[in-house]
C-alpha cells in the first residue's frame, strides 16, 4: 500500500510517498533539492511519518505520483525512483 505523508527529520519537515513496509526497512521516496530519491528507513523510524489526506479534487494516488514524476523529470531522479513510481503505478 503506497501513502502520501509527512516526514519529520533532523532537518525539517519532507512529503514522501511511503511504500509497502518489509520485514526491517520502510522505503520511501523524497523529493529533494537533488531531485528525487529512494531512502530506506527502519522501521522505528515510523512514529516520525504523519498521514496526510489526498486533497479532494484529488483522484487518488496516482494524481499524486504524477506530481512526483514531473519534479523528478525537472530535476533528475535516480533508478530506484524510477522503479518506484512505476511499482506505484502498476499497483493502483
């Protein structure tokens, strides 16, 4: 299940799309000043993510991961934010 939330790190706060959670690792895709990128995070790290809800003109996930793509064809993005979108995409 992907999810749009709010990342609160040491160095402020982030949107992220949250992927599916494994067994340790949480992988969650950032936009950054360097464009897009896939981080994996512990699991413990989860009382630091914050649902936020889709706006309502909104169409779901999808409307959102788009909004992503289009940063990351800006400003670069790496492979494994590529695989995630399409992942995204091929799941919703």
């Amino acid at each position: 299940m992907y999810n749009l939330m709010n990342y609160h790190t040491e160095h402020g706060n982030k949107t992220v799309l949250v992927g599916p959670k494994g067994r340790k690792l949480v992988p969650i895709l950032m936009m950054e000043a360097s464009g897009l990128t896939v981080r994996k995070v512990p699991l413990t790290e989860e009382r630091y993510l914050r649902e936020i809800p889709l706006p309502p003109h909104s169409r779901g996930i999808k409307t959102v991961a788009r909004r992503f793509k289009s940063f990351g064809a800006r400003t670069g993005m790496t492979k494994a934010a590529k695989s995630f979108l399409s992942n995204l995409n091929n799941a919703a």
